[in-house]
C-alpha cells in the first residue's frame, strides 16, 4: 500500500497556481510565487515533525512550550526547476542542508538523463525532502529517489507544485514509501510529456531560458 498523496486544498495556494498557469506572468513574479507555494507545501509536510517540551521564562511567568525535537532535514532540489523552490523550504526550515541531484528529461524519449548528485555528508542522519515543481511522466522523480536511496537517508518525501496523474501512479508504484506533496493534480500529459493545463516549462519560466 502507497501512502495518500497530499493534494493542497487551500484557497492561497489554489489562487498562487492560477498565477502560476498564466502564460503572462513574467519571471520574477513566477519565481516568487514558486517560493510562497513551496513555503506552504512545506508547513504540511513538516507537520509530523516531532517535538519535545521545553521552559521558557515568559516577560510574565516561566511556562512549559514546544519545540522541534532535533529532527534533521534535507531538501534534495532537482536540477534545474527544482532550485527555484529551494528559499521556500529553507526560509521554513533555515538549519536544513541541501543536497542537489542534475536530471534533465530526454525531450525524444522523456527519460531521465543524470548529470550530477551532491548529498550533505550527514544525509543518513536525516529526512529528506526532495523538491520538484512538475511530476510529468515521473521518470525524474524515480531516478533521482533511486539515486538518492544509494545514500541511506532515515526517510524521503516528495514535493512538486503540479503532478499529473501518469506521474503521479508511477512514483507511487515505484517508490509507495515516499509521501507526495502537490499543490494540484492536474488532467492528464499531451503527446510530448507536458501537463494538461499545467504551467509549460517549469525551469525556463523560472531562468527565463527558451
Ligand atoms: C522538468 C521538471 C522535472 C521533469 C519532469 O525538468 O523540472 O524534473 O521535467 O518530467 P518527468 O516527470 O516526465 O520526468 P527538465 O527535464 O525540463 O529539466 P530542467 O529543470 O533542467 O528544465
Ligand atoms: N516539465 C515541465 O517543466 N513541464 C511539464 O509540463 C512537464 C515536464
């Protein structure tokens, strides 16, 4: 049995990815608005951290209050969209280190092309998020979970801003361990691999590449 995938309901981050989609927004604001939606992808999937009581002296009494209990973290952006949800997730999680995985998709036969792989030396002390904004075919995904397997990390997630549901079947069948965020789920791909609305190219809508 593959865990539930998380599919975002909340109207901020259902009125971002309309943005998102709009073929007019530029750059800059598309940049931001990636950020401000990983940034809420990551308040739920950082909700199962555990915690532990501390005392903390108030400016009126000395109480008992939570804190986060020493969890580690690691966000695995993949290259290149992925980096553009890296200051989200950090700017929730700052003592996070970062690894980077380099995958492009093969635009003849969609399949995952490797480039590069860099983990924290600690990474099997931690949980791993790895960031993605498009979950089209999956195979980027896959690959770069297996990859990042190799390295023993106490747990791995998965967040992306649009999965399709091809995309989303296969990483679950490959990998039913790893949790799935998304901010949608969209209809289906077209004949070359893009989602169905989607948002076109995720890395050339952030790099302003094309
Ligand atoms: C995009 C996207 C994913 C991949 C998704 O990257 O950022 O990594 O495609 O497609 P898949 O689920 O079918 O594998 P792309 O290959 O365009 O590289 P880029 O980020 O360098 O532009
Ligand atoms: N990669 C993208 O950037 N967009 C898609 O729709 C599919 C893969």
């Amino acid at each position: 049995m593959s865990e539930k995938p998380f599919i975002a309901d909340h109207p901020l981050i259902q009125h971002k990815v309309t943005l998102l989609r709009d073929k007019n927004t530029g750059s800059k604001e598309f940049r931001e608005l990636i950020q401000e939606i990983t940034e809420l992808l990551c308040y739920e999937a950082t909700r199962d951290l555990p915690t532990c009581e501390v005392e903390v002296e108030t400016p009126i009494a000395i109480t008992h209050s939570r804190v986060i209990a020493g969890r580690k973290l690691a966000f695995v952006p993949i290259l290149r969209a992925g980096i553009g949800m890296v200051d989200g997730a950090i700017e929730l999680v700052p003592a996070a280190k970062v690894g980077h995985i380099g995958l492009f998709r093969d635009p003849e036969t969609l399949k995952p092309v490797e480039y590069y792989c860099k983990m924290p030396g600690d990474i099997h002390e931690r949980d791993v998020i790895v960031l993605d904004p498009m979950l089209a075919t999956g195979g980027s995904a896959i690959d770069a979970i297996n990859q990042i397997r190799e390295f023993h990390p106490k747990s791995i997630k998965f967040m992306c801003i649009i999965a399709a549901p091809e995309g989303l079947n296969a990483l679950q069948q490959a990998h039913p361990d790893v949790q799935i965020y998304c901010a949608s789920l969209d209809e289906r791909l077209n004949e070359h691999g893009y989602i169905v609305p989607g948002l076109g190219d995720a890395g050339d809508r952030i790099f302003g590449t094309k």
